[in-house]
C-alpha cells in the first residue's frame, strides 16, 4: 500500500471513529430481558468481554511462535558457528565470542 493510500485509511477511521453513535443500539427485545434479568445481563457481559479477548489470544499466540522459532533459529546458527559449544546451553540473548 502507497503511503498515500494509508493516509486515506487513516484519516477514513478518524472520521468514522468522530462520528457519534447511539449509546442505545441494541434491539428491544434484547433491552427488555438485560433489563428485567440481572442473571442474564451478567452472562451476556461475560460473554462480550470473552468475544474481545480472543483476538487478543490469537495475536499472543502467534507472536509468541515467532518468537521462540527466532529465538531457536539463534541458537541454531550459533552451533554452526561454534560446533563445540552445545546449543542447549547457550542462552538466546547472550552473546557469544568464538576465539581460534
């Protein structure tokens, strides 16, 4: 995407995120039973606030496997680089130095 197409995006999402909303929105029927059902309005709560955690815990997964197979691939190399130093050992942020 051009760096003008991204200015487009965003200043798109602004304008949509200034526009006001009804704070209202739901249907009626729906109002009706979170009103009259105190059981039920946590449940639906609870299921909302579980519906906005899970991109989060796709995410976190996903930048947590990047990471390791960096962090592995690291390790790797370095055993290439010193084949007698075992890679189990080696700690992914430390640097090593190889003397000959």
């Amino acid at each position: 995407m051009s760096r003008s197409g991204l200015l487009v995006l965003i200043a798109v999402a602004a304008l949509l995120a200034l526009l006001p909303g009804d704070a209202s929105a739901q249907c009626s029927m729906c109002r009706t039973a979170l009103e009259q059902n105190e059981e039920v309005a946590a449940s639906f709560n609870n299921a909302i606030l579980f519906l906005l955690a899970m991109p989060y815990a796709v995410f976190a997964s996903g930048a947590g496997y990047v990471l390791l197979s960096r962090r592995r691939r690291a390790r790797r190399s370095v055993a290439v680089m010193a084949p007698k130093v075992r890679a189990e050992l080696l700690a992914a942020d430390d640097p090593v130095t190889v003397t000959s």
